[in-house]
C-alpha cells in the first residue's frame, strides 16, 4: 500500500469526514508527520509548517503531487480546519498570540495525535485509536448532528415529512411548495422536488411515468413539478437563486423532454426577492410566469394578454 493510501486509511479511522479522506487531506497528513515516500509511521514527527512552503512543499518535493499557488485556501479551508477540528492539529502552536492572517501561521500535528498515528500498522494501533476517539470524538458524526440540525422540513399533503438541506435555493423550494402552489395552484398534487444536496429527494415515479414524463433523467428536470389532475396542467418551476430561471433555451430543452407528456405545461421562474428578479429580467422567455417569494400573493405573466395557462402550441 502507498504512504498516501496509508494516509488515507488513518484518516478514515480516525473519524475524519469522507471529503477529509481525499489525496489532499492525505498528503497534508503525510507533511505534517514528515513521511516521505520510503518512511516508516512509528518515526513520524510533528514539525510546525506554514501551508504554501511547508505543506504545499512537502507535497510537491515527496510525492511530485504539484498544486497551484492558489490551492493554499483549499488546504487551509477544506483540510486543516477539519483537522484542528478533531484535534488532528493544532494553529499556530509555536506562537498562539499571531494575528490572524498572519503570514507567519502555521500548523503542527498534535501531541496527542502524533502518538496515535505512530501505532499505525502495530498491533497496538486499534486500541489507540480507540482511545483517541474516546477522548476527541469523531469529527464525520458531529458533521452529521449539525447538518441534520439544520434542514429544513417541509410537510407534504399526504402527512409525509421531508427534510431538505440548509440554503437559500431550497427555502425557494419550501416556499413554491407551501405558499405558491396553496395560490396559485390548488389541490394540485407535488410529483418531484429536488434539493442541492439530492437530486431526487421526492419524486412520483409512477404518476410521472403516467403522464409521459422520463423518470431516469433527472437531471434534465426542473427543481418543482406540481400537477393539477383537474385541468391536467403541469407546472414547471425553477427555483432562481443565482442562475437557472426558464430561458428560451430552456423551454426548447424541456419542450424536447417532455414531447411525450400529455399534460399542458405551465412555466414558472420562482425568485426569493426582486432584486434576485431584476438580475434575471432579460434572459426570461416569453409565454412563462414569474412568482416572488417576498409578494407571495401575486404573479407577473410574460403571457402578454393570458394569465395563467399552459402555453399555447406554435401554429
């Protein structure tokens, strides 16, 4: 096995985060405990290094592993964070009082860690493990009691609860569900909703498979469909945050998607304010609706003299 897949497994073990399990995450653990290539981890060491000249060096000198100069945000956000976080290693050990910022920061493997690390691959090395563990806890697990703490639930009409991850993008998402459809589309029936960090978080399979509508392309679908089963309307709705309102583009791509559904389609670009509104004015296509989270109880239609309706087929 190489130093690096090594490395690798002692973060795994160790608790570390899958994205912290990464060749990155590795090699910087690989620095901060000086192993080179033909090293052996009962003699890791915990020199102080700053990231660009000490970390970033050592990866390129060692293990030819040659990151851009802007990487060093990289590293110190998604690497050692998470490594001080876990008691992996600590900040500035040899001055605790530099500023922050400070061109002279650095970063050293702790005490406690370095002891643990140096069992790798012994006999030893589960107890010690274990006993870190015990002491510091598991770094994955707290992420996953912080991320869970902060979704945001949304109630379905039949009773169920679903729990979409934190963010601007998916509040859209709860409030076309809550707000929008109790408006604008009443009694209509939720068959798909995305979120940011699941495609495919809800999703009617069968009531989409009924209508004509491909269940095995999701990424070709917009992040709400809501469907009227009384007029057999289908509404369409993207959730604009920072980009992906329904564009003349998109309309040819859905449009293409869905020539087999028989539903007529309604278009719906769904804002969370005006200013998010006005930044998109000029890319809106014609024949679509617009709905502001922040004025809940109006819409404005690009319909030119039709309010809300499926659009009408090209003659």
């Amino acid at each position: 096995m190489s130093k690096i897949k090594e490395a690798q497994t002692i973060l795994k073990e160790l608790g570390l985060p899958k994205a912290q399990q990464n060749e990155m995450s590795a090699l910087t653990l690989l620095a901060l405990c000086n192993i080179k290539k033909d090293g052996v981890w009962k003699d890791a060491q915990g020199p102080s290094l700053k990231v660009t000249k000490g970390i970033m060096a050592f990866m390129d000198k060692q293990y030819k592993r040659r990151y851009a100069p802007n990487t060093r945000e990289t590293v110190r956000r998604q690497v050692l964070h998470q490594f001080v976080q876990v008691r992996l290693a600590d900040y500035n050990p040899d001055n605790p009082q530099l500023p922050v910022n400070s061109p002279k920061a650095h970063y050293a493997i702790t005490k406690r860690a370095l002891e643990v690390i140096k069992a790798f691959g012994l006999s030893k090395w589960q107890s010690a493990v274990s006993n870190f563990k015990l002491e510091v806890g598991e770094l994955k697990k707290r992420y996953v009691k912080d991320r869970n703490l902060t979704l945001s639930p949304l109630k379905l009409s039949n009773g169920k609860t679903i729990r979409l991850s934190a963010g601007k993008h998916n509040q859209v998402q709860i409030a076309v569900v809550n707000q929008f459809a109790s408006r604008f589309a009443k009694g209509s029936m939720l068959l798909y909703l995305g979120d940011t960090a699941k495609k495919d978080l809800h999703m009617d399979s069968k009531m989409l498979k009924n209508l004509g509508i491909p269940i095995d392309q999701h990424s070709k679908l917009p992040d709400v469909l809501i469907y009227d089963t009384d007029k057999k309307w289908l509404y369409l709705i993207e959730a604009v945050t920072s980009h992906g309102p329904i564009t003349p583009k998109r309309i040819v791509e859905l449009e293409n998607f869905l020539k087999n559904c028989t539903a007529g389609r309604i278009y719906v670009s769904a804002f969370p304010d005006f200013a998010e509104f006005k930044r998109h004015t000029t890319n809106l296509a014609w024949e679509t609706e617009v709905w502001i989270m922040e004025h809940p109880d109006h819409m404005i239609h690009f319909n030119g003299d039709k309010f809300m309706g499926p659009r009408q087929p090209k003659v």
